[in-house]
C-alpha cells in the first residue's frame, strides 16, 4: 500500500483516498490492483457516477476541478464510511435510508450493532438478516456473506492491515462489501 501512496502525491486525502481503495479491491491482497481487480474499481466507479446523475460535459474556466473529478473523488470517499464506531469499506452512509429493503443496506444497517473483530459477528448479523430476507443471504465456509438473492456480492468482516495475522482479532477490524469474484463465486456463478 506504501508503494501506491507515494506514487499517487503527498496529498494526504490522495494518499488515504488510494489506500482506500486498494483495500477494497485487491481482493487477493498482493498490495497491487490486477487488471481484473482496477476494472472491477472502475465499474464501482463508473455505476456509482452514473447514479449520481453526473454529467461528464461540464465545462469550467475556474481552477476548480471539473466537476466529473470531483464527484468521483466524493463518490469514493462515499465508499467508505465509518458508522456504529466501525469502518465500512463499499457502503455509502448517505443510502443507509433511502437503500434500506435491499440486501446489501439492510446488511449494512444491521452490521452497524456488531464489531467485525468479534468472530460471532456475522453469524448474529445473518440470523437478524434471514429473518428479514429469508434464504436471500448465505454464510460461505470463510464466513463472509453472501447477497444470494441478488448479484450484489457479498460482505465480510476484514482486518484493517491485510497483510498481518487475521487470527488476531486485537487489531483494527472493518466490514467490506465486494463484487462477486472466482474466489467468492454469486449463486449462478457470477465472478465479476
């Protein structure tokens, strides 16, 4: 991650925004983002811009960004959010509301109560959410999450460092949403 950071600037929010990111789509955790991996980022991007209703044909004569840049740089920083004192990576807080009754927001509602770091966490959060949404999520054997009535991907419980010991639940912890992949296939095969 240190290599991805220096390379982006010294602007610290640059800096944790590329962290950021990195953290939540190097999903094999080599510290680099494969081609697979930044085109999964860019289709997060592009459909989280879209829904924004952002127009690319803005024109400015300020030193102001175009606005393009500046809500894409919002709609990443929007992809994380800290809520219930727990860092959330792929959620953002502002459709906690308007986005409750799918899969995805009603998990994130309900992961607020839990720590990540508390191995039992998911297991509570599931039995909350299939009551809610009975046989639409599924606990995988890593007990991750899986969003099974939709292609929404799936929701697991992380350490902040993905490189140190994930036995070790004294460390900080957080809760990432990810697109399907072919590690965590979807319900009809889904890997992207």
């Amino acid at each position: 991650m240190s290599t991805v950071a220096s390379q982006v600037g010294s602007n610290s929010s640059v800096q944790l925004l590329a962290q950021n990111v990195l953290q939540q789509f190097d999903l094999n955790g080599d510290g680099q983002l494969s081609v697979d991996e930044f085109g999964q980022f860019l289709n997060k991007l592009i459909d989280s811009l879209s829904s924004n209703s952002v127009s690319s044909a803005t024109s400015t004569t300020s030193t102001t960004p175009p606005k393009s840049t500046a809500a894409a740089t919002a709609a990443l920083a929007a992809a994380t959010s800290t809520d219930g004192g727990y860092t959330f990576y792929g959620f953002d807080a502002s459709r906690a509301q308007s986005a409750a009754g799918s899969l995805k927001y009603d998990a994130y509602n309900v992961l607020k109560k839990y720590n990540p770091a508390d191995p039992t966490s998911m297991q509570k959060a599931y039995q909350e959410l299939n009551a809610m949404h009975p046989g639409q999520y599924q606990l995988d054997s890593s007990n991750n999450l899986m969003l099974t009535g939709t292609a929404d991907g799936y929701i697991g419980a992380r350490p902040d460092d993905r490189n140190s010991d994930w036995s070790n639940y004294n460390q900080p912890w957080n809760w990432s949403w990810f697109a399907y992949n072919s590690a965590h296939p979807g319900p009809n095969g889904e890997t992207s």
